[in-house]
C-alpha cells in the first residue's frame, strides 16, 4: 500500500523502481469523491501513465464510497451500475 498527498502521488522514478524490482503490481487505488467523476482514469502524466511503468493492460479506481471503474490506456469502464446506491458509508453527524 503506498499513500499519496491531498494532490497526488509521483509514483515515478525511484519509488515505480523499486516496486517493479519487488514484483508489485498497481492493482488498485482510490481517488477521493462521491460522484462517479472522480472514477475517471488521469492521462499522461498520471494513472495511465502508471499502467505503462507497470507494464500492465488495466486497474481498478476506488471512491470514497466503494464504486469502482477499470481502466485501460484509452478507456474507463464504470463496473457498478447505478442503480447500486447502498453504501457501508455514514457521513459524521454534525453536532450543531
């Protein structure tokens, strides 16, 4: 598991370096976000970027409530239908 900051994750050079000569794979992350946009995959530099480092095909996108996309080097694929709206998610009740 690697964290990145409030605006994103470098994951290139030394730390893509040492990952691959590990055998990682960058199965999956998250960005942060409710709605379905945040699923969308960045370009180059960024996650697709990433797949090219990691010589792999796809990967999954996570939101803060758990809808996931796959991406590839060209596509995003939204793979929980919208009509799935439950949630293990609570928002923090607010002491006012």
């Amino acid at each position: 598991m690697v964290r990145g900051s409030d605006t994103g994750l470098d994951i290139r050079g030394p730390l893509a370096d040492k990952l691959l000569d590990q055998g990682y794979r960058w199965s999956a992350h998250t960005h942060p976000g409710l709605s379905d946009r945040v699923l969308m995959a960045s370009g180059i530099p960024g996650d697709r970027q990433v797949l090219q480092l990691f010589n792999q095909d796809r990967s999954l996108i996570l939101n803060s409530v758990g809808r996931r996309s796959t991406f590839d080097m060209e596509n995003d694929y939204l793979i929980t239908p919208q009509s799935i709206v439950a949630s293990s998610y609570t928002p923090p009740r607010l002491g006012f």
